[in-house]
C-alpha cells in the first residue's frame, strides 16, 4: 500500500469515525437501534454543499448540516417515543424520506465542490498539500468531538442517558425524564454522522444522494473492530474505541484492495464489510457491543 492509500485511508477512516461515535451513541448508550444514519450521512453532505454553492460560507453550512442531522434524529426519535412506532421502522422510514429530501435539497442527485471554498480552504496557505491537510483537519474535528462525547457522558445528564439505555424502567423511577433524553441522545447521534457527511462532501469535492448506503453496516463494523481491541470497560475508553476502530477498519479494507491475490475491486467494499460484521455477530465468543442489544429485541 503506497502513502496516498494510507493517508486516504486515515482521512476516511477519520470521517467515519463521527459516524462510529454517533451509532455508539443510539446503539450502544441508548440501546436504540437506529437505522437513519443511512439518511442523515447524506443529509449533512446535500445541506452542506447546497449551502456553499449557494455562497454561505462553509463553516456555517456545515453547522447547518449539523443541525439537520439532529433534526432527522428527533424525528426518528418522536416516531418511535410519540407514536409508538418500532425503533427499527420508524428509523426506516426517517430514512427513507431523507433519499427524497437530499434530492430536494441538492436539486439533483449530485454537487461538485472542487472550486468552491471548504472548511480546509483557510489551511491551505500552510503550505501542505491537500493529501496530508485532510487527515490533518479531519483529525483535529474528531478529536475535539470525541472530546466532548466523552465529557458529556460523564455529566449528570450524559449518566442519565446511559442509565435511560441500560435500564428504562430504573431511569424513570429515579425522576429521569427518559423519553426527553433519549429525543436528545437521538439527535446528538445524527448530529454526529451529519457532520461525518459534510465533512466528507467537502474533502472528497462532491455530494451526492447515494453515498449513505451502507453507512449503519461501516459505522457497526469500526464500533466493533474498537470494542475488539479495548476491552476495558468506561465510556472514555469506548470513544477511543470508535475512533481508533474506524481508522484501523479503514486501514483493513484498503490493504486487502490493494493486495492484488485477494483480486477484490473497490465495488467489493459494501460486500466485505457486511461479511465482516456478519462473521463478528455470529462467531461465538466473538465480543462486540450489540449481542445483548439483538438478544433483548424490542425491549428498548
């Protein structure tokens, strides 16, 4: 693997480790299976480059992509809690509305942004070249994210949440307002892969509609390749976890494109990484963080 496979696979892996931060938090903290990551990743891509094309600058469009994605949690959030609709389908069908609402946000299925301004462009006149500016840039937004997901965890609300997860019924014989906190752990968990999507739309130059398929499987399989390697129990170390799990994920699927006797192609990837995460689900003794969550069901 030469250094532009590396370095792009750090840059990706970096950008989806957001992706991996927010499934950690509707998966593993609020015990909540939600599939609207595959919707609120684009989402965050088609209002940030539709933002910037437009002429607003790129930091407020990607905090307009941020708030999307909280928004597309609430609303995941609101089916399930307001409507008793199933967690699964009500993220389903978050999901699939979002295909048509990125299409009405863009206008068409895709935007170029290779000539306009990004969030790197103000780094630019460092004098690094754009292939060690985006792991660079991507690095310092994950670790500032990470940052604070950790910290908010350990608040008195953050417990409140990861008590709302593991046991409800507890949570709300301890006053714990447990509908409000999960609406909120919701939307901080699309938050999240909404700014997982703006970033990658403006460090690849383009967004598109379809870049969200297969986003629940990468994020599943990075959370599980971290909580593989960290076995030590605390939600600081989980957040590691994620991160470093994304980036040795990506690490993983661009060595074994590039190995030329494995003979897989990029069109492979989506196969792969289901496989992978099949395999962790159903080897036993295979340790990840959602067993329990697929044994219990609908208990959440």
């Amino acid at each position: 693997m030469n250094l532009v496979s590396f370095l792009g696979a750090i840059e990706i892996g970096l950008v989806y480790a957001l992706v991996a931060l927010g499934i950690y938090f509707s998966f593993r903290i609020l015990n909540f299976p939600d599939l609207t990551v595959d919707g609120s990743f684009p989402l965050g891509a088609a209002v940030a480059a539709a933002l910037i094309v437009s002429g607003v600058d790129p930091y407020l469009a990607t905090l307009f992509a941020v708030v999307a994605g909280a928004l597309a949690g609430l609303v995941t959030a609101v089916l399930n809690l307001r409507f008793g609709i199933l967690h699964l389908l009500a993220s389903i069908l978050t999901m699939i509305a979002l295909y048509s609402i990125n299409l009405r946000i863009m206008g068409r299925p895709n935007i170029a942004l290779i000539t306009e301004p990004t969030v790197l462009t103000p780094f630019e006149g460092l004098g690094l070249s754009g292939l060690y500016l985006k792991p660079l840039v991507g690095l310092v937004v994950v670790l500032a994210v990470a940052g604070l997901a950790a910290w908010f965890l350990t608040t008195n609300y953050g417990l409140g949440m990861r008590a709302t997860g593991a046991n409800p019924r507890m949570a709300r014989a301890q006053g714990i307002a447990t509908a409000k906190v999960t609406a909120v752990g919701m939307a901080l968990s699309n938050a999240m892969v909404a700014l997982g999507g703006a970033l990658f739309a403006q460090m690849n130059g383009f967004a598109d509609v379809t870049i969200g398929t297969g986003t629940i499987v990468v994020g599943l399989a990075a959370v599980i390749a971290g909580e593989a390697i960290f076995r030590a129990r605390g939600v600081v170390i989980a957040v590691v976890a994620c991160v470093v799990g994304s980036i040795l994920y990506r690490m993983a699927i661009a060595l074994a494109l590039n190995a030329d006797a494995l003979g897989l192609k990029a069109a492979d990837l989506n196969l792969v990484t289901a496989i992978l995460v099949a395999l962790a689900l159903i080897l036993p003794g295979a340790r990840n963080p959602f067993k329990s969550l697929f044994r219990r069901g609908g208990d959440a």
